[in-house]
C-alpha cells in the first residue's frame, strides 16, 4: 500500500479528510508528530522548526543558513516515519519532500475561498475582512516558500497526484476518491520503490549529519554508494575533517562506497541543494 499525503491551504478541511482516510484505511495519520520528533533529536524548539519550513526565507536566514540545517532535520524525521508504508501525511510540504517515490500518493485538498473565510470567522472571532487579509497572507507566504526553495508554486497542479475541491464534493466524497486512487497499480510498493524510499532516508542521515560542517554540501545515495559534491573549501583542503566525516559515514549501515565529486556551485545563495536530489 502506499505512502499518502494530503497537502492544504489554511482552514481547507485537509485535516479532516486524512484522518478519516486513515480511519477508512487502517493507516498512521501523522502531521506535528514530525515536528515534535525532530525537534526532540536536533533539540530545536518547535517553533523554530515551523517558522523554517513554513516561512519564506529572508536574507538574513540565507546568511545565518538557519533554514537548511532545519529543513534537512525535518526530512530526515519524515522519511524514518514514513520508510514502512501505511502511513497518511497531512503536515508541511510533503509533496516537497517524498517527491520521486513512486508509492507515494500525492492529494492537494481546496476549499472555495467563502467557506475558508467563514470558517476561520468563526475560529477565531473576527472580521470578514480580517478573515480574508489572514488567508491571503497565508496562502502568499507559502507560495513564496516553495518558489525560493523550489522555484514551484505550491499550488501548481503537476505536484500532485490528485486535486480534490470540497465544494459540492464532500470531505466523505474525497475520502472516498483516494481510496480507489490508492489502489491503483501505480502506487503500489515495489521492491524498486522500496530501494528509492531507502536510499532516501540514508541520503537524508547523512546530510543531517553533515549539514554543520558545509551548508552547501550536496549528498546522493544509490544502492548504497554515496556521493558527496559541493563540499566546500574546509573539507576540500582539510585532510583530517574529511577523513573523520569519511569515519563517520562508513559508520552507518548500508553505506557501502564513499566517492567524492569535484562538483563546486557558484548559487551561494541556495537554499538546500539537498532537496533537489532526485
């Protein structure tokens, strides 16, 4: 069976629809479960891990390089929950960070923009044109987030699988539209797609690891061969830092080669080349 997230705007009854797909499907239903793994790990607060991966970045973060390390935490935590299958993802910017698995079946969920600022009057007591001006800020702020970090509009189609509107289909409707979508061949696991999810979740260990060591640093793993390029000027010229990172990641089960590209960037502004491996 597959890996299934459900990606939202604010206030779209995303929430409800993973957690009665989970009830339906018998499946782990995790969204800040994440968060709070990662933030437990890392020892990062929780808040910051949020405003990480929420928040489009500033100029200052592409300084401080704050929103890698975070981000790279993050997938990390994701890929070891999700290794196993059976599992639903309604949390922040799966369709980012499981994409290329084959078994992952990737839902957008819409609400009509009256219903989302209805509901968020309600929630919160306050004015209609409060309403709006928090939606729009919202919706804004993530737009500008996938573009910056993946020069992809989240609310582009072709990154999902499925885009579903609760509108005159109800949240039982699109529960419903996933279920048979999840059956389908397409998305079944495979011992190839498997391999894919495992050499992932390794290539996501190592780059947390190393991410403190070079923010540019870029980490690959197929069959079990990893690939480090853009390792910067430190591990380049310093014999005993790589050899002890070299240690390090011999260390881990099922690395079994160690190579080293010559590859260098010149996008010193780049958020996290990590996640653009495919």
């Amino acid at each position: 069976m597959p890996i299934i997230t459900i990606s939202r705007g604010s206030y779209s009854r995303g929430k409800e629809v993973a957690e009665k797909l989970a009830e339906k499907l018998n499946y782990d239903c995790v969204s800040r479960e994440i968060l709070l793994e990662t933030s437990e790990e890392f020892n990062i607060p929780e808040i910051s891990l949020v405003r990480a991966i929420h928040d489009s970045p500033s100029i200052l973060d592409r300084f401080r390089h704050g929103k890698e390390r975070y981000i790279s935490y993050y997938q990390y935590a994701l890929l070891k929950h999700v290794q196993k299958d059976n599992v639903i993802y309604h949390g922040l910017a799966g369709q980012y960070f499981l994409r290329n698995i084959p078994h992952v079946l990737k839902v957008r969920i819409l609400a009509n923009i009256e219903d989302r600022v209805k509901e968020i009057m309600k929630r919160d007591e306050i004015s209609l044109k409060e309403a709006h001006d928090v939606l729009r800020k919202d919706d804004e702020e993530r737009r500008r987030w996938g573009l910056k970090l993946y020069g992809t509009d989240t609310w582009d189609s072709r990154l999902y699988d499925m885009v579903i509107l609760i509108d005159r289909l109800s949240v039982d409707n699109a529960v419903e539209l996933i279920i048979a979508a999840s059956k389908m061949p397409a998305f079944q696991t495979t011992l190839e797609s498997q391999g894919i999810i495992d050499d992932k979740l390794l290539c996501a260990k190592i780059h947390a690891m190393l991410v403190n060591f070079s923010f540019l640093i870029e980490v690959e793993v197929v069959n079990g061969t990893v690939t480090l390029s853009n390792i910067g000027e430190v591990l380049r010229t310093d014999k005993s830092i790589r050899e002890k990172i070299e240690s390090l990641i011999r260390e881990i089960e099922g690395v079994n080669e160690i190579k080293f590209a010559e590859k260098t960037s010149d996008k010193l502004d780049h958020i996290n080349p990590f996640l653009n491996i495919n």
